[in-house]
C-alpha cells in the first residue's frame, strides 16, 4: 500500500471519529448538560480515541509492516548494546555470504550463462576419438555429407603462441594466430564489431599466407588504441602484406572458450580448396545442429558418414568423430570441481548458521525476562517469533553488506587473474544473477540461523522467565542439548571440508612431485623464428649453427638448444612405426613429434637414458636420425634396445638415442610416445624456440641475447621470455584455483568451529561457576575441575568429528574424480585432520577450563 | 488496569462475528453513520448490549475491507452536515443470510444443551 493512501485513510479515519463525536456531544447536550460537561459525556462514551484509531488500523493490511519497522527498529538498538557479538556476527556473515557469492558467480559464469554465442544449445564440438583435431579433408567431406548440420566450421587445433612476426605498425612483435575456415564467425553467429569476416576470396590463398586478418578485440584495443580506422590497413604478417578486415566484438574471445590461458590476438582464414593444407590431424571443428536435430541421431550420422570415408579413402588418417554438446566441452572439465566447490559453500553457510544460532541463542537467554514481560502484557507467541526472526535477518543483512563487497571485488579479482587457465574466467562478473543469489542466501541464513532461537521464545513462560535471576542463571539448561547439537554438528561439517581441503591441497603437492621428464626450473624459451626467407637446407644449417653459438656466447646461458614445439604448448602427432613391420590401420602407433637441435635435450633438463643425443654434426649430409623417448621404444621394439633400429619416417631413420618421456599434457596425463627429429635434417616445422638454461632470472636475459641475435636478424620482434616453469603452472592452474577456494573456505570453517566450541564451553563454565565452587570447597583439585572441562570439550568435539568422518566416508566418491594419486579416504589425510580438529578443540577449551581452575569457591558461593 | 476490567460488563465482550452480523442486519434498513448504528443496537436491545466505539469502527473497517459495506460521506438530512455513511453491498447482504443461519443453529444447539425438557416436552 502506497504511503499517501495510508494518510489519505488516517485523515478519513479522524474525520469519521470526529464528526461522531461531535455527534454523541450535541446529543449529550441536548439532554440538558452544559457544554463542557457535554463533551466530557461524549468522550467517556466514546472511549480512548487513541485506542480506536489504532485499533482501526489494525484491520488495514498494512499493520504488519508498521510492526515490522518497529521490530526493525528494536533490532538495531539490540545490536548496538552489543556491539562486539554484533561486529563478530557482520564478519562472519560477510565472509560466509561474500564466499559464496564469489563462488556462484564463478559457477554462473562457467555453468549457467549460457555461451556467448547465437543459440549456444544447437552448438557442438567434434572430436576425433581421444585426439583433438580431425584431418582437413575428412572436414570437407563431412561437411558436404552430412544431414544434420546447418552447418560445420573448423580452427586450427595446432596453433601455437606467437607464430606471427607483425611489422610496419610500430616495434616488431609476435602475435597469436588462428586460422578458422571461412564460416566460422557466421556459424557461431558473432558479427565483426567492424569491418566484415573473410569473404571466399580471401579463403582461397595458401594456408598460413593470409590476405586477410580479422582482429580480437582486446588485441586491437591494445595494438592499435581502439583506433577503427585500422580496418583496410595493410599490415606485414611473416614478411607478407596482410590486410585488416575486421575487428571482434568485446563479447567474442575465442581463448576463454576455447584455449583458456592463451590469448588469441587475429584469425586468418583456413584456405579448404588449397591442395597443400597441412598434413594430419589438424582442424579442431565445431558445428551447429539443424533444429530438431538430437546429438544422439546426429552423432550416430557422423559415425556411419566416418565408416565410408575410412573405405574411401584409405589413405587418410583414421576418423571417429565423437560429438559433444560444445557448453559440456568448454566447461564440463570444471564441473566436477565447481560442484564440489558448491558444496563447500554450502557446509561453510551452515557452519555459519551453527555459530551464529549459537551466539543468538545466548542474546535470548539474556533477554529471558523481556521476552517474558512482553508475552504478559499481550505480546502473542508468532509476534516474538517474529520480532526474533526480523533481528535475526536484519543482522545477517548487515553482514551481507559486506558479503556484497567480497561478492564484488572477489569476482572482479579472479576475472583478472591470468594465472588460472580456465575457460571463461574473464566473463566471471557480479550480474543480477549473483546479487539474487546473495539477496537469497543472506535472508536464508538469517532465517535459518534466527529460527531455532525463535522457537525457543513462546517456552519462557511468565512465571519461570520472571523468577529467574539475572542474566547468568539464563541459559536454559533445557536447551544444553540443542548448543551441544550445534557445536557438535560445526565440528562434524569443518571435519568435512578439512578432509576435502587436504585430499586435495595432497594431490597438488603430488601432481608437483611428478617427474615432468624435463626440469622447468630456471628454464626458458624464446621465439626467434627468422624475419626472413631461409632457401636452401644449408643456409638454414648455417643460420641455427650461429643462432647457438651466439647465444651460448651470452653470459648467465649454460646451455642452448631449439626446438619447434614446447612441452605443455601444443602438440602435433604422426603415425610413427619400425621400417618394415605392418600395422593394422586401427591400430597404428603414433608419436608427438618434435624438431629439435643439439642441446635441447640438456638446456631442457631431459635425460638420455641410452645411445646419443643429436650433434652439430647430424645435418642435411649425414645419415638421417631420430631419437625416441622410452614409450616409443617400448611400443615399436617392446623387450629389445631401440637404438641402432630403424623408423620408417622419411623412408627410413636411425635411433640413435633413447631419452626419458615428458609429460606433455600436464602431470596428470601419462606421457605418450615421442619423436624427436634433428632439425638440422628436416624442414618440417613451423616454429622455432630457443631453449636456454640459465644462472640468472630469465628476464633479465632477455636483452642480452636479443642484442645478441640482432647481427643476425636486425628485425628480431620483441618478445618475452617465457619460462618454462611458467607452463607448468599454467598447466597446473585449475587445480590450484580449487586448493586455494577450498582451502580458504576449509580454513574459514576451523576458526569458526573452534571459536563455536570455545563459546559454548566458556558458557558452560559461567554457567557452572556455582557448581564448580561447591565442588572445590568440597575438596576437588583445580586440576580435576579443568580435566572435567576439558574432558566435556574433546567429547563434544570427537562426536563432531566421528560424524565428520563417517559424512566423508560416504561422500567419497563424490570427490574422487578430483583426486591425483591419492585415496578419498586416506588413512594419513583423514587422522590427521582428527588430530588437528582435536587439538583445536582442546586449545579452545583450555582457556576457559583454566579460567574454571581458577573460580575462588569462597566467592563463587557468595555471588549467587 | 484490572480494576477497570472488572467494571466492563460481562455482555459487552460480544464475540467478534456477532458485532459484524449485528452492524449488517441494522443497515439493512438503510445506510447509517457510525454513531447511527451504535446507538440502534443500543437501543434495540434497552441498553444491553453497550456499544463500545473501540470495537465499532474497527469492525465497520473490516467489514469495508471485505466488500460487504461500502461508504460515502454524505449530507445528513436536516442537517447542515457531512456524515460518513455505510451502505449495506449485495455481499453483504448474502453473508447476513449466512451469519443469521450460522447464528441461529448456534443459539439452537446451545438451547438443546441448555434446556434439554424443553426440547422434549
């Protein structure tokens, strides 16, 4: 109801009582008495004024909110006779509700929102088996094929970071490109913010020579200052003109959906007619289902539409197309991780509850005698209920004024946080959908932590509530089960998230242990592939002959090597197999391929473990060699020494090494079989890294050797160094972001249940100071007192515990998928966090056990 | 404060339902002012039943709120003055139909326990 319809009723209300009463005057007055004897008649007749308007007012609807302010008001005042619970309880809200809304914003961002793309839900992604990418031509031909697309488009799954040289704007750089076919944009329905997409003309060149680039849009405010007049520049890609055509909307950024931790700065076209597109399996593709079109009818298509391409073409590489709607790829890997963060959330918001009902619970205990007076004078058995809960709520929306700093700044901190490679971290945002959230979550918790005091209100009735003395005889001893119920259960939920915390913070700390196969310590790369045309086979022998010995030659550097592709930074696959054996075509081996100098192996940390490394001496005149790592060997000659055999590549290589494996996909993924090719023998390979181990912090180094290397290309781009360590973190990123987030929160719920405990104990003890003196009047040591305490403080907590550990038990499964190298239920993790609970709790209760060690009988006695 | 409960007649603590029912069967005769509809029932029932504004007006406020009265104010005839007026709604004379026979069984069933020769008799 609107306020000025209440004023106009207030004044109709008056007008109505007065003109009555003028009324019932005029008739006392007709009776004979005199005026002012009239009027008091008529007053006495008709009651207290005051009382009938109010009243009256009760029956307008509008009561409830008048009581409601009242309440309100009543609350506030409460919290400030008690500043110091009151600024306890603002905190612990504030964190509980800011964590949790730090949380669903990221959950919102990665599971709810939908993908920034048109019709997201028709979206899918397509693999090819295990593999990443599918060979070009098989692209084509499903393409044409298939029924239940409106449409297929592809990228290239093989890019790599800085593989463009741009000159003619400003200092040389590198950049990152990704070639994508032609309808890419379209089909994912993002229109260029300016300028157009590639039209078929520019799709017709060779590939990796664009005509035409389209630029991101962080890349294009960063490059070029947000100037739009750079659509129609020609700019200088790898010594090729280029031009700009257009530039991405903000929205659009490939690398958060696609390639988190990797920004993509342009997208040159993927030329589909060019006959000399790269060899293997290459184009990552995405596709757009025809409506009405299920993944079930579409995937079973590609499957049939696969087998016939197999038979067709049995000289192509093999095709199993595998269909994923594209939200489950981009963020199905986090889900495990972002439900069990939810979860946490979840038991941190109880714990909260618990500690705050606890603290609530006290406060109406020494409001014993209030409440009961109000329940005498009328006050009915809902309206304290409600009077409770409004404070209760009112509190909690204090705490969430700050809950909604953390739940702003939180998001806002992680969105930037470049160190985490997760999809989609950058949209991580405060929209309407998280302030909904912490709106709800803040009501919830004032409701839930609010109502189990609440109810206890209506049973003080007025007698016992005004006998009892003064606030220390308060507490209710009826309720001792319920504080115990809490603090039992605080301890059971921080038991709960504290094994979780530490099966995971375990498994980090074992993902780091594992042997990477290289040493990324004070290890770092540098692209500084030549700005220049290299045509003959021996100049190119030449230019990495003096590449090394310049480098070598910079003070700090111990050792050089390059390579074309990093480990942990992309991948390329081939068949691989010994000469002269036949593999069934399901089932051929193949390798990770690496082109690579004298030197790598040393400057990278990778140990030989027989036969040689590459030499100076192994080039284009020499023998062709190879050398394997140790799956390879074991795959093409299992039981023999693979050196001194041959593989088939190039017609015929020689092992002469065998090195040890590298885990190239991340710790957590077995390494797979690798070849290693001396690039001085092949010209194979796009990309080319220096290698350098070195004494001294890598960026310091990055001068140097440019200075050094500009002799031999003046027009060396500018570039950072990148460590390798760097790679690993990056790698290592999600798993960090989930032992940081749940630590936190594991943390956040050990002080809270160890300070709930510390309070109820302490309760208990002023509550017994009488009991205690008479028992050490009576003769008991100081010592046993405080072992009673403490004893009632560790069974409280082992309880909490016991049910903790159980609850985790039975959650196992939940989390295993989470877990690296360890058991959900490890013996080890899960005592410790016993010992740990327990130990907390007899910290906490110490301190007031001492101080019940301390109670002089003599006083104790005369206080009561 | 209790001292003055006990002056409050035992009648007056009319129950709620009545006062409405009361109030609804007087305007039946035609629209009346609040003093208006006080004063009938008083005098209706020989000062029984003593009106007590602190329940009147609330009532006729709920009854309005429930759309089985409506008000206006209106000049008094023969008096050179406004009155608010309540008109009895074709509601509430339905719910009068309803209250008189919820009433009526009511006083009949208190009756049969009251005066059980009578019943038989």
């Amino acid at each position: 109801m609107r306020w000025w319809r209440i004023t106009k009723r207030n004044a109709d209300l008056e007008r109505e009582l007065r003109s009555d009463l003028e009324l019932e005057e005029e008739e006392q007055r007709e009776r004979g008495l005199s005026s002012e004897e009239a009027r008091y008649a008529a007053l006495r007749a008709f009651g207290n004024p005051t009382l009938i308007r109010e009243e009256t007012h009760a029956t307008w609807s509008w009561r409830w909110l008048e009581s409601f302010a009242c309440d309100l008001k009543y609350g506030f005042r409460g919290m400030r006779r008690n500043v110091g619970s009151t600024v306890f309880a603002i905190l612990i809200v504030g964190l509980g509700v800011g964590g949790a809304s730090t949380v669903f914003s990221v959950v919102n961002a990665l599971l709810l929102r939908p993908l920034p793309f048109r019709d997201p839900g028709q979206l899918v992604w397509i693999s090819n088996g295990e593999t990443y990418s599918t060979q070009a031509e098989h692209f084509s031909d499903l393409r044409e094929q298939n029924h239940s697309f409106a449409d297929l488009a592809g990228w290239s799954g093989t890019y790599n970071t800085g593989n463009q040289e741009l000159t003619g704007s400003g200092e040389p750089e590198r950049f990152t490109s990704v070639p994508v076919t032609e309808n890419f944009f379209t089909l994912l329905g993002v229109e260029p913010a300016i300028g157009r997409s590639f039209t078929k003309d520019e799709c017709q060149g060779k590939y990796g020579a664009p005509p035409a680039m389209v630029l991101s849009n962080s890349f294009w405010r960063r490059r070029f200052a947000s100037d739009p007049n750079v659509v129609g520049r020609k700019l200088t890609l790898n010594n090729q003109p280029v031009t700009v055509v257009g530039v991405l909307p903000a929205s659009f950024d490939f690398a958060s959906v696609f390639s988190p931790g990797t920004p993509i700065d342009m997208f040159i076209p993927w030329p589909l007619t060019d006959k000399t597109k790269p060899q293997g399996n290459t184009m990552a593709i995405v596709g757009r289902l025809k409506p009405g079109v299920t993944d079930q009818s579409a995937q079973a298509e590609l499957a049939v539409l696969a087998k016939q391409l197999e038979t067709q073409h049995p000289e192509r590489n093999g095709i199993k197309p595998r269909l994923v709607p594209l939200e489950q790829h981009v963020s199905g890997q986090m889900r495990p991780a972002l439900v069990v963060l939810m979860w946490a959330v979840g038991v941190v918001m109880l714990i909260v509850c618990a500690n705050l009902s606890h603290l609530q619970l006290a406060r109406i205990g020494t409001r014993q005698r209030e409440m009961a007076m109000r329940a005498a004078l009328g006050a009915g058995r809902f309206r304290l209920l409600r009077q409770v809960l409004t404070e209760s709520v009112a509190l909690s929306c204090c705490g969430a004024v700050l809950g909604l700093l953390v739940a702003v700044v939180g998001p806002r901190e992680l969105a930037h946080l470049h160190a985490f490679s997760l999809p989609l971290l950058e949209s991580v945002r405060v929209d309407e959908k998280t302030l909904a959230f912490t709106v709800l979550a803040t009501v919830a918790t004032g409701v839930l932590f609010g109502l189990a005091p609440a109810l206890q209100v209506p049973s003080y009735t007025l007698r016992e509530g005004l006998q009892v003395a003064g606030p220390a005889a308060s507490g209710s001893r009826r309720y001792g089960w319920f504080r115990d119920a809490l603090v039992v259960s605080e301890f059971g939920l921080a038991c709960l998230l504290l094994v979780g915390a530490a099966l995971l913070i375990q498994s980090f700390l074992r993902a780091l242990d594992v042997n990477l196969g290289f040493e990324p310590e004070r290890a770092a790369a540098l692209r500084i592939d030549p700005s220049f045309q290299i045509p003959t086979a021996a100049q190119a022998n030449a230019f990495i002959d003096d590449v090394l010995q310049r480098a070598r030659a910079v003070p700090g550097i111990t050792t050089v090597g390059i390579s074309d592709i990093l480990p942990l930074d992309g991948d390329r696959s081939w068949q691989v197999g010994a000469k002269g054996q036949v593999y069934d075509k399901n089932n051929h081996p193949d390798a990770f391929i690496r082109v690579v100098t004298d030197g790598y192996f040393e400057a990278l940390g990778i140990a030989l473990k027989s036969g040689r490394e590459f030499t100076p001496s192994d080039r284009e005149s020499s023998d062709p060699v190879v050398v394997v790592n140790e799956t390879l060997a074991r795959t093409l000659w299992p039981g023999q020494d693979a050196v001194g055999k041959m593989v088939s590549q190039d017609g015929g290589r020689r092992v002469v090494g065998v090195v040890a494996d590298v885990h190239h996909g991340g710790p957590e993924r077995l390494s797979g079989a690798e070849m290693y090719l001396p690039m001085r023998q092949t010209g194979d390979y796009s990309a080319m890294t220096l290698v350098v181990r070195t004494t001294l912090p890598p960026d310091s180094l990055a001068a140097s050797i440019r200075t050094a290397l500009r002799p031999i290309d003046p027009n060396l781009p500018v570039t950072k160094f990148q460590t390798l360590q760097g790679l690993v973190d990056r790698v290592m990123s999600p798993r960090r972001f989930l032992v940081l987030l749940l630590s936190g929160f594991a943390g956040f719920a050990l002080l809270l249940a160890s300070l709930g405990i510390y309070a109820l104990i302490s309760y208990s003890v002023n509550q017994r100071t009488k009991e205690i003196g008479i028992r050490m009047a009576m003769g008991a040591s100081s010592w046993l007192v405080q072992q009673n305490v403490l004893t009632r403080t560790l069974r409280l907590a082992l309880a909490g515990v016991i049910l903790g550990t159980l609850c985790s038990f039975a959650l196992s499964k939940s989390i295993e998928s989470l877990l690296f190298g360890i058991a959900p239920t490890d013996p080890a993790v899960i005592s410790g966090v016993i010992l740990l609970l327990c130990s907390v709790a007899l910290v906490a209760g110490y301190i007031p056990a001492r101080r019940a060690s301390r109670i002089d009988p003599m006083r104790a006695l005369r206080t009561e | 404060m209790s001292s003055m409960a006990k002056g409050i007649p035992q009648r007056a603590n009319l129950l709620q339902g009545t006062l409405d029912m009361l109030i609804l069967r007087t305007l039946l005769y035609g629209p009346a002012h609040g003093h208006q509809i006080g004063k009938h029932i008083q005098r209706t029932t020989n000062d029984f039943l003593q009106m007590q504004h602190g329940s009147l007006y609330p009532a006729l406020h709920r009854l309005e709120r429930r759309g089985w009265v409506t008000s206006k104010w209106e000049m008094a005839p023969g008096r050179n003055r406004e009155f608010k007026y309540y008109r009895l709604t074709e509601k509430g004379r339905k719910q009068l139909v309803v209250e008189e026979s919820e009433w009526k069984q009511m006083a009949e069933a208190v009756a049969r326990v009251m005066w059980p020769a009578a019943e038989e008799s």
